[in-house]
C-alpha cells in the first residue's frame, strides 16, 4: 500500500488511532542530525529510527492517511531566536487535533478539540520560548496536503525529501500578532522556563559519538555505564 513493502505498512495499520502514532514516535530517538542534516522519508525513519520534528510530521501524516485521514501538517513559524516546528493535523468530530515530534516536555500532542487551526496553533504560544523565556512563535500555514508530493514518491523515498520544507518555507503564512501585541509580550516565569529545559532524549557528547561509531565500523556495540 503506497509503495511500502508488506512488513512497513503493518506498523502503518498498527498505529490505527491519532494517540498511537503519538505513542510510537514518542519511542523514536531524537534526531540530533549529528553526522548532517536530514529530511528523512517515512520509509529512511523507520529504517534509521530516529526523527526531528519535520521528519515526525511527514511519519504521522502516513499513518494517519492509512486510516482515512488526509496526510495534512502545519508549519509554525518563529522569530530567529528559535527553529520553526512543523505539527501533523487531523480532524476528529468536527474538531482539530494534533501530533508533534519534539524532544522537549512542550509543543507536543493536542487533543482534537480546537474548533480552527488558528485555535490548535495559539495553544502551542505560551510554552513556545527561548532559554531566556522570549515568546517567540509568529505565524502558520493552512494544512498542506502532503499528497500533492506523491508523484515524487515522498513516503518511500531512500533520498532526503527537501523539497517539503522547501515548499513550507514558500507557502503562504499567517501572522498571530501585531506590532503593537510584539512589544508588550511578557517573558516567561523562571519556572516556566525551567519547564521549558526539560528533554526527553539526551544529546550524545562528542566523545560517545565517535566511539559508537569506531564500534559500527568494526561490528560491536558500545555500552555506556
């Protein structure tokens, strides 16, 4: 189905509920792009396991058009003191949900409960801070659907699919804020801030790096204390 082999679109079927595809890339590591950056395929995540937040969407919007839903996501954009995060939509009785590939404790799945994108996008606000507690998130795209990439083959690409964040960067946006709203934002609280530091995977230092891969290159694995 989609050009995924047998054993590919049985994880695909498995992930049959907005949560469980949520779930499952909870699971997968964090893709901290160590050797290069990436805009792995669906097929390359399950192959490599490991995502970032694009790479995460573009998973999601799979599983859930295995299970009748449009392979929609949204682009959210931040001012340059932050990267921008792209989220999976999908809409469940009317209203709109989401899920979101992050390694932080913030920006992660929303309910289907929110009666516009608008609405889902202004629920991610407040958490969307710097370190130093600027709010920084600016504006979205309407769902793109990821269907118009199919003739490109994008779900089973063995080579990085640039050309989706390519197109997000270029599609039109929507602005949350004002100038006047920009200059009276607050910053977060410490606490908030404290929060805002927690991750869920730990990025390896440089040392771990090259011992894993002194250990690919000679067929054993590495175990850290």
């Amino acid at each position: 189905m989609f050009g995924f082999t047998e054993k590919e679109a049985a994880v695909f079927k498995s992930l049959d509920t907005p949560w469980k595809i949520q779930e499952y890339l909870n699971k997968v590591p964090i893709n901290f792009e160590l050797d290069r950056e990436t805009s792995l395929s669906p097929r390359k995540l399950l192959q490599e396991n490991r995502a970032h937040c694009m790479e995460g969407a573009m998973f999601a919007a799979v599983a859930l058009r295995f299970h009748g839903h449009p392979p929609l996501i949204v682009d959210l954009t931040a001012t340059e003191d932050d990267d921008d995060h792209v989220i999976a939509v999908f809409k469940q009785d009317g209203h709109w949900g989401a899920i979101s590939k992050t390694n932080h404790g913030v920006l992660r799945y929303r309910e289907p409960i929110y009666r516009t994108i608008r609405e889902l996008v202004m629920s991610y606000f407040h958490e969307y801070t710097t370190p130093d507690g600027k709010k920084v998130l600016r504006s979205y795209c309407l769902p793109v659907n990821l269907a118009r990439f199919d003739k490109r083959g994008w779900m089973t690409a063995e080579e990085d699919v640039w050309y989706i964040p390519d197109y997000l960067v270029e599609v039109a946006h929507k602005e949350i804020l004002s100038d006047n709203q920009i200059k009276a934002l607050r910053r977060a609280d410490s606490i908030e801030r404290e929060v805002g530091k927690i991750v869920e995977w730990k990025k390896p230092e440089v040392e771990e790096v090259a011992a894993i891969d002194v250990a690919e290159g000679i067929g054993i694995t590495v175990e850290n204390d």
